[in-house]
C-alpha cells in the first residue's frame, strides 16, 4: 500500500530529463487545407516537426489557442470543432456541431471557445477542457467576425441581419447576457476587435463604408464611418474578400484593405476619417502590420496572389514588391518581428523570409497550405 505514495514522491523529486522537456513557445501550426491536416512547426528551427490527421474539410479553417499554448482549437467549414494536443501531436476530441461554421474564438479565461456558424447560424459555445455544449444562442442569421472580449464576452455580427450581438457569460457560462445593436449595415462579412478589446470593426458587403462598436461605451457606442469610399471608381470584381482580422492598427493608424479596390485605406483611429490612400498591385486580402508597427505587409487576391507588398506606415508608400510563388495565401510575424511566414499553396511550401532584408532564410515542405498560427497568438486579445 506504502508503493504508490512512494512512487509518485520519487517522481515529484526527481528532476525530470531535459530532453524529455519542450516549450511551446515558438511552435505553430499550418493548416494543409485539402488534406485536412495540420503541420506542426518549430520556428526556431525552420523544420516541421509532425502532423496532424483527420480533421475534415479546412478550405476556411481558422484556430485558436488555449492559455497554456499546449492545445489548439480548429474550426473547419464542415461545422467540424478539433481540440488537438500540438505536443503529442494527436487530436484530442471533435465534434461536428453545425453544417458549416466560419470560426471560432476563445474565452480570456480559456474555459470556453465559441463558434460562428453559417447553418444553422448563430452561435454555440463549449466547455474548452470537454467540448461539451455550455450555450446554444440562435441568432436568425449567419454570423461572422466572432472574437473574444474582456471578461468571458464573445462579440459577433450577424450576415442577414446586420446587426453586433454582445454575449456575456462572465454569471452564467450557459445563460449569456445578450446585448443586440441594430443598424450596423448591409451584410457585414467580416469584423476584428483591436488589441485592447475596445474597438470592433465590421465590414460590409452589401453596402459601402464600415461601421465601429466602442464596447467601452456604455451602453456600446456605434458609429459609421467611410460612407463614401469608392464612391466615384467602378467596382472591380471581388475575387476574394478582405480578411479584415489581417487589417492592421498601427501609428494610430487604421490599414484598411479597400472592396473591389486596388488600394489600402489609411483612417484615423480616432476621428475614424480617411487621410490618405495606397495604390496596389493588386486587390488586398490581408494587410499586416510587423510587430514593431513600422511595415505593412500586403497579400492579393487572384490574379495577382504570387505577389506581396511592404508598404512603408509613416509615408504610405510601398517599399517593396516581393514575388514568393503561386497562391501566397497567409502570412503570419514571428512574435518579434524578424521573420515572416509564407504559406505559398499552389507550391506545397512555406516560406521564411527575413523582414528587413527581405532574404528567404528557409522553406518547409507542406501540402497546399493556408492558414499559418503561432503559439504566441494564445495572449493576444481578439485572435
């Protein structure tokens, strides 16, 4: 009887082998979009390190990280929901919650991840260690534009209805205070929430301009801004949409990418007017700020999505036109700023580039990857 307490006494004295240990602070995942997979990466080595099977059909997949950086929440298009353990490299559990979700976000205190849906809409939210269904909120629309906000709030803006629903499960995790505010726009498609939880930003598609909720407002204060840009171009087609979670905050400055147009907005972030505009090669997708906020990185649409641009924040110029490959469709910082990472689908590899002298420093084979996530992304507000 006196054998276990002895064992498990031995194991907490015993230092534990060095090589037996790994953080997980420079890890990351990409996401293999046709083989519904996941690569795991260790950015200190440039090298993947394994990969992740099983996980359904990922052509809009998006992830989140719980606090500790160890698990990863995947949400796919099929509605599919994948906690996946990144050091074991297994999937932990998945549940297929809806017939077509488009992302997902995590409570500030890791307990519960929520998911946006298409079919049936509205939103539904789970326990983050089980997966089981805490809250099922029907919002009689498609939603989009889901992100996490101070104080277990999730924040969403509905397609149908143009409409910002507030959920607030700081009381009661499975009975949510709701908060509605109506005439946020026509077909909002995408929305971000600025680092400091303050300011949500929604997109639309069916009419021009965008429209801000200041949730430090209270009641929140909404406010519609750039009615009128574009106003005199002809549109273009849209051969894909902005992601507006890759617009940037940076000098005080909103880098916005323009609909159906070959430019990058520039906005104050305070008075929300436009004071200048950046013309591109092509129609912006993301538009990302380096961490230092010196630089912003643009990515295109088709038929110019072999291409980036660095523009230059304090002048608005671009500074470079970098070529990587065919089907450059994400980028993501290193969490300090000295590299970027390139997910160049129609090549099957990521690229690794030095961000002030531009110089690939590595690739990694992966099979037509797109989203590319960094573990650092678990204490970043909104992602």
């Amino acid at each position: 009887m006196m054998l276990k307490p002895f064992l498990a006494a031995l194991m907490i004295a015993s230092p534990a082998l060095a090589d037996a240990l790994r953080g997980t602070g420079d890890l990351g995942l990409v996401v293999e979009r046709e083989a519904g997979s996941l690569l795991v990466v260790d950015r200190s080595e440039r090298a993947a390190l394994g990969r992740i099977e099983g996980l359904g059909d990922l052509s809009h997949a998006s992830l989140v990280y719980s606090p500790d950086e160890r698990f990863a929440y995947v949400f796919g298009r099929d509605g599919g929901l994948t906690k996946v353990d990144i050091l074991t490299r297994q999937v932990v559990r998945r549940v297929v919650q809806a017939g077509n979700s488009i992302g997902g976000a995590i409570s500030d205190d890791g307990r519960l991840v929520a998911v946006a849906n298409y079919e049936p809409g509205g939103v539904k939210v789970f326990d983050a260690e089980t997966l089981e269904l805490v809250a099922d909120v029907p919002m009689g629309s498609k939603t989009v534009g889901i992100a996490d906000a101070p104080g277990s709030r999730f924040v969403v803006a509905t397609w149908d209805t143009g409409e910002v629903w507030i959920l607030d499960h700081s009381a009661d995790p499975a009975q949510p205070a709701v908060t509605t505010l109506e005439g946020i726009g026509a077909n909002p498609y995408d929305a971000l929430l600025t680092g400091d939880g303050r300011h949500y930003i929604v997109g639309l598609f069916g009419e021009k301009g965008l429209t801000q909720v200041d949730l430090w407002q209270d009641p929140p204060k909404v406010t519609r801004f750039l009615p009128d840009y574009g106003k005199d171009q002809p549109d273009l087609p849209v051969y894909k949409m902005p992601h507006l979670q890759g617009w940037t905050l940076a000098d005080g400055l909103f880098a916005l990418p323009a609909v159906g147009l070959h430019q990058l907005l520039w906005v104050d972030a305070d008075g929300l007017a436009e004071i200048g505009r950046t013309e591109l090669a092509g129609q912006p997708v993301f538009a990302l700020a380096r961490p230092d906020q010196r630089e912003v990185w643009v990515n295109f649409a088709p038929p110019d999505n072999d291409k980036l641009q660095v523009v230059d924040v304090l002048t608005h110029e671009v500074l470079d036109t970098l070529t990587p490959g065919k089907g450059v469709l994400h980028m993501e910082f290193a969490p300090r700023g000295r590299e970027v990472w390139l997910s160049v689908r129609d090549e099957n590899r990521v690229e690794i580039r030095d961000t002030r002298t531009r110089e690939v420093l590595g690739e990694i084979e992966a099979r037509a990857p797109s989203g590319i996530f960094f573990t650092d992304r678990a204490h970043r507000t909104g992602l």
